[in-house]
C-alpha cells in the first residue's frame, strides 16, 4: 500500500514537471498526419477529430465557387480547402501559384482540417502535396538554351 504522502508527492511532481515526456512535441517537429478518406470525414458539427490529415484524392479548381478534394469512390461528397498563409512546401506553392492554370489534379493532400466560423463548414487548410501530377498543367519551359558556337580561329599572321 502506497502511503498517501508518496502519493500526494508523485502527484505534485507531475503537475510541477508538466506533461510526461512521451507527449511532448518539440515546437520543430512536424505534424502526424493521420490518412483518412474524404468519405470517412464528418462534415457534422461536432468537434474536428482527426486535425492533421493526408488525403488521396483529386483537386478540382471549380472557381469562383472554390478549390475542392473529391474522391470518385465517395458519391456527393468533397472537401474544400484554404492555403495557408506561411510555410507551403513546394507542390501546394505551386497550385496556389498556379490556380489559373490547374483545374484538375490528383495527389496526396495535407494539412489542418478547420472550420470556418461564420458559415459552420469543415475545410483543409492546406500546408503540403505529395505525388501531385495533371494532366492539364504543363509548366512552362525555360529559355532554350543553344550550345555556344566554337570559337573562330584566330586570323593567319602574314
């Protein structure tokens, strides 16, 4: 039996200690996310569980009306997303950069699944994408760049 001093010792401790050390998370490390289905996500009001999510699906520009992940196999559903403001990897960048020009596109989608406050829906605030390829954006080529011509020989002395 554990005297009640010791108890009330170990009890203090761990609230003066904080957390235990296996649910830190150093301000540096970057989120888990958790892959999930657009048709496993509950567009509901109740609280937003998983917040960091990875998602395999298709992203459709279907502006002024918004940017949208859908999934084939999940009929009348989609997920709208939201940029967010700093820290893009490269291929989310890229679409933000880009939405004149890429209308469809498939890929892996992460980011942080909020609500918006006024109107009650459930967004991706989008942070990185893995594997993205379409098949309606072509990037544009760089300058074509020729071989530079050899040299002239020197004119004969004489």
């Amino acid at each position: 039996m554990i005297r009640p001093c010791v108890f009330i010792f170990f009890a203090l401790a761990s609230i003066a200690g904080g957390s235990p050390p296996t649910y830190c998370q150093s301000r540096d490390a970057r989120p888990v996310y958790v892959p999930i289905k657009v048709c496993q996500i509950s567009f509901h009001r109740e609280k937003v569980n998983p917040k960091f999510i990875s998602v395999q699906a298709e992203f459709v520009n279907a502006m002024p009306h918004g940017l949208v992940l859908i999934d084939r196999s999940c009929a009348n559903k989609g997920l709208q997303i939201d940029f967010a403001d700093t820290g893009l990897d490269p291929g989310a960048a890229l679409i933000k950069n880009h939405l004149g020009q890429i209308w469809r596109a498939d890929g892996t989608f992460r980011g942080i699944l909020k609500r918006d406050r006024t109107t009650g829906r459930l967004y991706l605030w989008l942070q990185s994408v893995v594997d993205f390829h379409s098949p309606y954006y072509q990037p544009e080529p760089g300058p074509i760049r020729l071989p530079e011509p050899p040299p002239f020989p020197p004119p004969p002395h004489g």
